[in-house]
C-alpha cells in the first residue's frame, strides 16, 4: 500500500551530511526528473553514567502530486538502504535511456 505524507518547506532540500548520498540523490534528480527528498533525523537519548545514544533515522520520499504530495519509500530507511535505492533509482533510468537512444 502507498503511504504518502506532506513535507515542509524547511525540511525539502536539506544537505543529509553524506556527501556520497547527496552525489547520488543530485543524480537521481537529474536523470529521472523528478524530485527525490531525503531527511535525516538524529535522536539524542540521555543515559545515567553512560555517554548519550544517538540514533539516525535516514527517509526517501519523492513527489508525486495530490493532497499529501510526496511518497514515503519505506523500504529505505538507513544511510546505506537509501544509498543503494538511489543507485538502483539512477541506474535503472540510465539503462532506459541507453535503450530509447
């Protein structure tokens, strides 16, 4: 089932603090035209005696129109799922323009 959720301004085109992930999502922009959105939400859990536990939770949206316009893409959810996503994302359009040409 599509799962689709609305995006604030201040959260749309943000640097994700990888500069690899955000090569590959220029790329992905660039060759399929559409517009992908990564965000990253960093969580700080205090501990008693221990150092603080920082958790990342890496999300992949990308626009589709309508009420609520952008498409979550749960099955990217870390660095490294949205990382490859994105690859596959860029590659797959590359070979579908090799192929009209």
């Amino acid at each position: 089932m599509v799962m689709t959720t609305g995006l604030s301004d201040f959260e749309k085109d943000l640097p994700t603090g990888d500069r690899e992930v955000d090569e590959v999502l220029a790329e992905a922009r660039e060759v399929t035209g559409k517009d992908w959105q990564v965000t990253v939400t960093r969580n700080s859990e205090a501990r008693l005696f221990r150092s603080p536990k920082i958790t990342e939770r890496w999300q992949l949206y990308v626009y589709v129109g309508g009420f609520l316009p952008w498409q979550v893409l749960g099955c990217a959810s870390c660095k490294r799922s949205v990382f490859a996503y994105l690859c596959g994302v860029v590659s797959g359009a590359r070979i579908k323009t090799r192929e009209a040409e």
